[in-house]
C-alpha cells in the first residue's frame, strides 16, 4: 500500500512508536529529520557541516537547511511508493516548502491533552550511558534506575522536568504547530487521532484510519 503520511502531535504522544509500527505494517520507509542531521553531521556532508555550525552554538537549525536534507532523502527514494515523516514538517514554513517536493496523502495527528504530555514527559528516563530511553510509566526498567540493556545509571533529561515539558508544549507546540495542523485541514487530510490509552489502543485507532484508504 502507497501512502505519503506525516505524522504530526505533541512531544510525548508517541510519534516515533507509532512510526515505527506503522513501517512494519505499511512497508515503507520512515524519515526522521533528527536521524537525517546526524548522518549528515557525523559523515560531514556539506549539508552536515553547515548544521553543525548552528548546532555548536546551541541554535537551532534554519529551515531551509532541514528542507534540504528532506529534498535530497526523497530524491533518493521513490516517492509514490510512501514515506512516513517523523519530526517534519514542523512549522508552516516547512509545510509549504514540503509541499513544493511532494504531495502528502494523510496528516496524522496523535491529540494528547497538555496534562497528559507532561506526565508521560516527565516520567522519561535515559541511559547516562547508553541513551536508550525508558518511561517509569509505561516502559519502565526492570532494575529502578537501572538500564536493562548495559546497567548503566538512569537520569533525567534537563528537557523532561516538567517546567520545562510545560513550556515546550505550550510555546514550541502550540505557537508553530497549531497553524500547520490548520494548514492540513484545509487540505483534508488531516486525521485527528485520540492519542490516550495503550500503544496498541493508539496504534489500533491509526490502522483503522488506514484501511480506510485502501
């Protein structure tokens, strides 16, 4: 099956697990503009080493650096066999130079309540040592405080407390990302999908709105 998705909600919702599945099922590839930056930093790209400059002060990378890294990952791929975009676009500028490159068939938005996305954020946990990422809540470690995975110590990102989950919510998500979910409602395909409950629970909601494509 064919589908163009980008996958849109808040920090905390579950995008990347649902992508992640949604390959599997699907049989497409996802991209995720943060995998796409460290290649390219790591490989030092030209694209990389003009991210990189931006990165070591600590800013963010400019758009039209983003958009470049998306345009050459597609080039690379067949487009009409779908893609899913994690983490892109993630403002209406973005949105409008994406839609330049391709054509997108399902918006997917994964709602979760601002109450709910600082719980879930701030029950979120990283390997100091290996950076797998455990959440106290649903997947929480079998040792407290322990990795499963190299028994390395588990902290707390300065990102994750919850002041901070609060701010990004309500500047960084509500400030750029509301227009773009407005931006694909006005195309028609958006889809809002109730982001409570289980990964299953969620992933089922999103299957449904899946077959109903075919």
């Amino acid at each position: 099956m064919s589908l163009r998705i980008v996958l849109l909600g808040p920090p905390g919702a579950g995008k990347g697990t649902q992508a992640e599945r949604l390959v599997q099922h699907l049989k497409i590839p996802r991209i995720v503009t943060g995998d796409l930056l460290r290649a390219a930093v790591k490989n030092k790209t030209d694209l990389g080493q003009k991210a990189q400059t931006y990165m070591n002060r600590g800013e963010l990378v400019p758009d039209e650096l983003v958009v470049a890294l998306i345009r050459e990952q597609l080039s690379q791929l067949n487009s009409q066999r779908g893609f899913i975009l994690d983490g892109f676009p993630r403002n209406i500028q973005q949105a409008s130079a994406l839609e330049q490159l391709t054509e997108i068939d399902l918006a997917l938005l994964i709602d979760l309540p601002r109450e709910e996305v600082i719980r879930r954020l701030s029950a979120r946990r990283m390997c100091e040592r290996c950076e797998r990422i455990y959440n106290l809540v649903y997947q929480p470690p079998k040792r407290e405080g322990i990795c499963d995975a190299c028994q390395g110590l588990l902290v707390q990102r300065s990102d994750d407390k919850p002041d901070v989950v609060a701010k990004r919510y309500d500047i960084q998500y509500n400030q750029d990302a509301q227009p773009l979910v407005e931006s694909y409602r006005k195309r028609s395909v958006l889809v809002t999908i109730d982001g409570e409950g289980t990964i299953e629970e969620v992933f089922e909601r999103i299957l449904r709105v899946i077959r109903s494509y075919k």
